[in-house]
C-alpha cells in the first residue's frame, strides 16, 4: 500500500516528518507550494498492494483556505456555521483524525484570560459528532474542527485547520493511527440492509399502517416511528440475514418479501418504496457493512460512486422531500455488531434487478474504496445540486464516475448486475414510486394459501442458492453462482411467485426493466393492446405492453 500525508513545513510538520523518518525506513518526502506557502508530501510505500489513500489531498487543503466556501458546504447539508461570533464565549478544537477523535480542547474567554480545557470524546458527544461530519464533509481526513458556542446558546463550525499545532502526545497517537491504516489487513466485506417500504389502500389511496400485519420485530416488522397520537407504526422493515455474496443477500431480501406477503396476502393493497412515497413519511434503504472500517476515505467513496448514482435513478421530486431531515451526504451510523450502516440511499425495493444492482454495486466500493479516491461531490454548488435533485450537473462526470468503477479489481466480478443502473442513467429513467415493488419482485399478492406455498418454495429454493453458491464461490466459479441464482429466481417465479402480464416468458434477461408507456418512439406501428420485447442501446432488454 502507498499511504500520502500531506502537510504544511510548520514546526509541527518538521516534529511529524521526523517522527515518521525514525519508525518508517522506506519513508520518502519533498516540498512543495500550495497557496504560496510551503507544505511537506511524505509518503509510505510497502509494495504489498496497489492501493493508495492520502491524507488531506492539496484540493481538499486549497477548499479550506475559503472559508465562505465551507460554511456554504456546512449549511448545505444542516449543520450550523459561520464566521466567528465575538459575543460567544466557548470555543472547542477538536482534532479529528479519519472519524476519530484525538483531543477535544475546550476554551472559555474571561476577563482575566481564557482557559483551557481538555476533554474526552464521552464528555462533548454532540460536539465530538459535529466535528467528524464536519471533517467528512470539508473532504479533509486529518484536521482540527473549531466549533464556537455562539451568543445564541447555538453551537456553529468557524473554521477547519488542515495542519494544527500538535503535542508530542498528538503526534504519538496520529502514528499509531497511520500505522493502521499502512498495515491494515483486508477481509472480505460483509453486507446487510434493512430497506423499507410502506402499504396504501388501492380504492382510498390511504396509508395502512405495517403494524396492521407485521410485529415491531422479527425478520419482517416495523420501523420506530410512529403515526401521531397513536401506537401504529406505519412503516415495514425487513431484516435479511446478512451476507458476504450481494447475490445471497438480494435471495435473503425476497425470501423476506415473500414471507411478508405471507403475513399481508391482500390484493386491494399495494406496496410501495422510494424515497417519500407517502406525504408526510420517508423511508430508506439502508446498507450495512462489516469487516471494513470505518473511515473518512471510505465514507467518501460510499457518496460519490454509491449514493450519488442511488440518487441520479431516484424520482427527484419525492428524494428532495426526503432529504430535508434524512439521507444527508455522509450519514451514517456505527452498529454494535462492530460495523455501520451507510443511511444516505432511499429505499431500492422497487425491482428486484434494481436491489441487485445497488447491493453489487455496495459491495465493489465498499471493497475498492482505496481505488475510488475521486471526489465529485467537494464543492458547495455540487452539494446544493445534489439536495435540489439536479440530475444534470451530475451527468458532465458520469461517464468517469463510471469509468472509475470499471478500474476497480471487483468490477468484472458484478459487471453484469450493474449495468442496470448505467443503463437507466444513460437512459434518463428513474425509478417509480406509485408501483406495487411485489410485482418487479415477480411476487403474486392473489392469496393466503398461494402465498404460503410460496414461500415454501422460496425457503427451498434460497437454502439450494446457498449451499450452491457457497461452493462455487469457494472454487471461484462466477458463472456457476449467476446460474444457481437465475433457477432460484424462476423456480420461485413459477410456485406462486406471481407473473408480470406485460412479459412474454419467464426467461427475461436479469437487466429487463418492466415498462407501461402510452408512447413508444418506434419505426414500426404496434397495434393497441400488442405485447412484447424490444431491444434497447447496450443489449439491454425491456418487456413493454404498449396500449
């Protein structure tokens, strides 16, 4: 692994250089301007792996200099900033070093002085979480936050200083850090989800509370949030058994389906997913990690190549909504399993071949984050694009967004599964909310008995998945894996699954995306009521029912 530090030839640059200069023999450095003042660029090379992570890159140090610009960043996404208020009296330096805290410095203004106080995380946990967003979003791994109490009894972010002053200790506990992350260990990552989604009446239009048919637990139950003034909880969760395959998980997530269509077999009721299918509610589709850790370069990375391409085939409109109080950039949350879970996507329950292409694609950044160190997402326009649903200022850097993962080592590994998302992007089309996600799951909502026979067959059919997937994945077979997933697929398909009208046979290509439209733009006339296939840019199929 190579490892950068970049940092400006202050004292505590020279103390830094030096202390890295006796652990590390193979250490390298030089000088260069940024801004017209001096900065060291000391760099670790091991020659174990191909990947690179730097810490403070020069455009993230060059952003900070503009403190406008970052106090727009910081409004941007919610968190209180502006210039320093010289009626506050508190101000706290937190040195934050790739999301964790190194000292939290409190200092109190008074006539007879100001007085210093050093506190530990557990002590300031609001402030201590302010700082590691703030730290995230200026696009620095390794800065000192100032966060200011201001006049308003309101805490707001002043400044990010990229090369502080540090203490012998300070500089003991970067190395100890930075020797983490030089010698870090690879394992495979592990993935979880509990996506949501949200029943309506089909004659009223009228929400129908999941805690009508499901527990508050349980493999299929019910999120925290409840409906005003009352116990209903009206959104459904389901909670696969996580994974290592992203193919697994997706068999896990319908077997849950299924198992919820079990326990909710009504046909006057549809499910819907999104980001705001519902006025008034949001839901997500939240992705867990593990045997990873946590760190700013891989959050980073979940934004720019994961939640920003979630974001570019969502319906905009309903995603603004949403993103008022959830799904922020950088939004994330440490699980006492010893993993996280990335909370920035909405819900990807619409299709099947959707959920598969957001769990595979979750699994190749997750697992080359050091290999997508891009940031597009760094300026406080992009930001503003990104909360304001602009779809278009994002489509100048997809193809290199895209051309990114390409480069990744697990690429050709899911390239299939993807495609779906490339596709849709390059097409223009987003994901619709108002349809029923049990039929892009190819799941019958007919009957109770005809559910359970269902899921009966789906239980049998994701057991053989595993058993077969597991051993090819152990022998390196991909393509023993994809077929063992597609006979699972149509297996559960034909024993109640249910069947799309609109689709001529069960043998459609795993990028088919099931379209209604009044208007085809084609050479040919169709006849109203004709049903059938046409072959879309890219070989990608689509099953069409034209009218």
């Amino acid at each position: 692994m190579k490892l950068n530090l970049v940092y400006e030839n202050n004292k505590s640059g020279q103390r830094l250089l030096e202390a890295i200069k006796s652990r590390y023999q193979e250490a390298s450095w030089n000088e260069f301007l940024l801004e017209g003042a001096p900065y060291l660029y000391i760099s670790l090379d091991n020659e174990k792996t191909a990947d690179v992570r730097t810490i403070n890159s020069p455009q993230a140090i060059k952003r900070c200099f503009d403190q406008d610009s970052l106090i727009s960043i910081m409004k941007a996404n919610g968190i209180n900033a502006g210039l320093e208020d010289v009626a506050g009296f508190k101000i706290y330096e937190v040195l934050v070093f790739d999301m964790k805290i190194i000292f939290i410095r409190q200092k109190v203004g008074s006539k007879r002085g100001t007085k210093v106080r050093y506190m530990r995380e557990n002590q300031k946990t609001k402030v201590a979480e302010m700082a590691k967003k703030a730290l995230l979003l200026s696009g620095l791994d390794l800065a000192l936050i100032k966060i200011q109490l201001n006049s308003r009894k309101r805490f707001q972010v002043i400044a990010a200083e990229s090369s502080p002053s540090l203490r012998d200790k300070d500089i003991s506990v970067l190395l100890d850090e930075l020797d983490k992350i030089y010698n870090y260990q690879k394992k495979e990552v592990k993935l979880g989800a509990d996506p949501e989604f949200m029943i309506i009446n089909n004659r009223t239009g009228k929400l129908v509370s999941a805690s009508t048919f499901f527990p508050a637990q349980g493999l299929v139950g019910c999120d925290n949030i409840r409906l005003p003034n009352r116990q209903q909880r009206p959104i459904a969760e389901l909670r696969p058994k996580p994974e290592k395959s992203p193919l697994q998980l997706v068999a896990n997530i319908r077997y849950a389906l299924i198992r919820a269509n079990s326990m909710a077999a009504y046909s006057n009721v549809k499910w819907v997913a999104g980001s705001h299918p519902v006025a008034g509610y949001s839901i997500g589709g939240h992705i867990h990690f593990s045997n990873v850790n946590l760190n700013a370069a891989l959050i980073r990375a979940l934004d720019n190549y994961l939640g920003l391409l979630v974001f570019m085939i969502e319906r905009s409109k309903t995603a603004c909504k949403r993103r008022k109080k959830y799904g922020l950039l950088s939004e994330y949350r440490e699980k006492n399993y010893g993993g996280f879970e990335y909370r920035t996507p909405g819900s990807w329950l619409m299709s099947q071949k959707i959920a598969t292409g957001v769990l595979c694609l979750a699994k190749i950044v997750a697992s080359n984050y050091l290999q997508l160190s891009h940031n597009y997402l760094n300026t406080a326009e992009a930001q503003a694009a990104f909360y304001s649903g602009n779809r278009e200022y994002f489509m100048k850097d997809f193809d290199q967004i895209w051309q990114d993962i390409q480069e990744t080592q697990l690429y050709p590994k899911y390239a299939e599964e993807i495609e779906i998302i490339r596709w849709m992007i390059k097409n223009d089309i987003q994901w619709d909310e108002r349809m029923d996600i049990r039929k892009g799951w190819s799941i019958s909502s007919a009957s109770r008995r005809s559910s359970k026979a269902a899921l009966s067959n789906s239980r049998l059919s994701r057991d053989s998945y595993r058993a077969q997937s597991g051993s090819s994945i152990s022998s390196g077979s991909r393509s023993s894996e994809r077929r063992s997933s597609g006979r699972s697929t149509r297996r559960s398909s034909r024993s109640g699954g249910g069947r799309n009208l609109s689709i001529l046979d069960n043998n459609i290509n795993r990028y088919t995306v099931v379209i209604t439209t009044s208007s085809l733009p084609v050479t040919n006339t169709i006849n109203p009521g004709t049903t059938g296939r046409i072959v879309a840019p890219g070989g990608v199929r689509r099953a069409i029912s034209c009218s």
